[in-house]
C-alpha cells in the first residue's frame, strides 16, 4: 500500500539541485517554504559547492525538513538530479518528486496547484499523470523560453478534455525547473541518465515517463526561473554546445523515450535549432569544435549510471 493510499494524501518529496548559489538557492528554499501546500521533505543535493552552500543549508533554519546529500564530486544536474530522485523514491518514499533547480523560485501556490491538478485528473493513481509541470516566468514575469513547452503532438481527445478538466494541457516533455513526477513511474522507468551531466537530461527523462503515462503542464502552477539572461538554448551557448550536441544524439539514438514515428520530427527540430544557434552565434568556431566533438562523443553509449557515480553516490533504484 503507497503512503497516498494508507495517509489519504500523497507523500512528496522536493529535490533541489545545488551547486555554488547559495544566495539563489536561499530563494529556492523559502519559496518552497511559503507555499500554500509544503512538501513532506525537502532533499538537497549539492554537487560539491564550495560557496559556503552546504553550511548554510546545515545550519538553517527552513521551517522545513531538510535532507542534505553532499557529494564529493560535481557530477552535474543529472547526476544531481538522479541522486536526488533516488533517495525521495527509495530512502523517504514519496509518491510524488517535485523536482528543481537552485536558481527556481516557487510561489505561494505551485505546488498545491500541482498536487491539485495530479489528484483531479483521474480517481486511480495509476491513471494519473507521471509528469506535471508548472509554468516558468523569468524574474520580470514574462513566461521563460528556456522552459517553454509545446503541447503534445497528436494528443488525443480524452488526453485534452482530462487536461482541461484540471487547468492543464497536455505536453510530451518538460524541463527540471519545478517539475513533479510519480514515483511509481520513476521506479518502472528508471533515473536521469547521469552521463548527460547537463543539458538534455530533463527532456530525455520527462520524454521517458511520458511515453507510457500522460504528462500535463498546469498553468496556474507558476514558478521563477532566476537564469541571468532571458533567452532558450539556442542564444549563444557556448561550450555547453558540447552537451547539448552529444545528448540529443545519445537520446535519440539510445534512449527508449522517442517512439520510432516520433524520431524524424525531433531530429528535423534539432537541425533547425542547431541552424539557429549557429546564425546567432559570435563564436562559430567554438560552435563548430563543439559540434564535432559532440558528434564523435555522441557515438559511444553513456556510461551506467552507478559507474560514474562511483565513489560518490551508491544508487538504490533501477538504471535507465
């Protein structure tokens, strides 16, 4: 019997991913802490921050239960991520993950708005959605292209009339910034691919569970996302282009989120995005070296989760 069955309500754990913002992430955690509906415990995953963030969070005073996991090694927001998802499922026994970044910002209503619409959108657990997304607004309110989702493509009548029914619409994929998953869906489905250390790994992952599950962004769910510029991925990105290039090309060549018809129209979007990326850039040549190292990285397979976690964190849940 789940915690959701036994207590009446669903058991959920929030995971904020931290690495050296300490000041953001003190945003993070009284946003979580000023919500109309509180998690029943907050886990902190630090990727090895050397700003002081561990002692502040050790030493605080939230008004929340706190679980700090400090790793040795910054593995990334996958990595991260997949720590933190694995000790809310198996070690505190959530029914529900809310996921988050140390630069998001919960407001007074996003979670209770995500545990509302969850809870309405069918009386069985198990025909609930696996991925619930809130809306994400830069600092000065606008919505985040960053964090923008499209809705689902080819979704059906009872997905859109379900999804309706609770203020939502339905979506394929969702990012990490204030994003609630089931955790019986994340026990079936597996972890964030910790290989990817950033970029992708929110998209594979949400693409993941939602292709056995529906997945809905609820948008009286609204949360911050304090990025330091407004913009997608696409302006100017750096070396992080590495990541992104290697990611997309394992996710879409060993990954089991895409269904096969689902592949074409992804990898056609991608080389539009890339197009983009490149026009806008001011420095192609690092695009181009990121590119082609991407490219030739992005041929091998991700390592197992457990083998770059090694010496770091001992993973007690399946592996994608």
């Amino acid at each position: 019997m789940s915690h959701q069955e036994a207590a009446g309500g669903a058991r959920v754990a929030a995971v904020v991913v931290s690495f050296n913002r300490k000041d953001l992430l003190a945003k993070t955690l009284a946003g979580i802490a000023g919500g109309r509906r509180r998690p029943d415990i907050v886990v902190v995953v630090d990727n090895a921050s050397t700003d002081g963030a561990t002692d502040f969070v050790r030493n605080g005073d939230f008004g929340l239960p706190v679980d700090l996991v400090e790793l040795s090694t910054n593995v990334g927001g996958a990595g991260g991520f997949a720590v933190g998802m694995d000790r809310a499922v198996h070690v505190h026994e959530a029914d529900l993950v809310w996921v988050m970044d140390d630069d998001t910002e919960p407001l007074e209503g996003t979670l209770d708005e995500l545990v509302s619409a969850w809870e309405q959108y069918a009386e069985r657990p198990e025909q609930r959605p696996s991925v619930v997304a809130s809306k994400v607004l830069w600092s000065d309110g606008r919505e985040h292209p960053m964090n923008s989702m499209r809705t689902r493509f080819l979704a059906g009548r009872a997905q859109h009339a379900a999804a309706e029914r609770v203020g939502a619409r339905p979506i394929r994929s969702a990012s990490f910034v204030s994003c609630m998953l089931s955790a019986s869906a994340v026990r079936e489905l597996g972890l964030p691919v910790v290989d990817y250390f950033i970029w992708v790994d929110d998209f594979e992952h949400t693409m993941r569970l939602a292709r056995r599950h529906d997945a809905i962004q609820v948008l009286a769910s609204e949360a911050m996302h304090h990025t330091k510029r407004f913009g997608g991925f696409d302006s100017d990105p750096g070396p992080r282009f590495y990541n992104e290039v290697r990611n997309r090309i394992w996710c879409y060549t060993r990954s089991r989120a895409l269904k096969p018809w689902e592949l074409p129209l992804y990898m056609f979007s991608t080389v539009r995005f890339w197009s983009g990326t490149f026009r806008r850039s001011g420095d192609k040549k690092q695009l181009l070296s990121c590119l082609r190292r991407g490219i030739k990285d992005g041929v091998r397979r991700p390592r197992p989760n457990q083998a770059v976690l090694d010496g770091v964190y001992e993973l007690s849940g399946p592996q994608p």
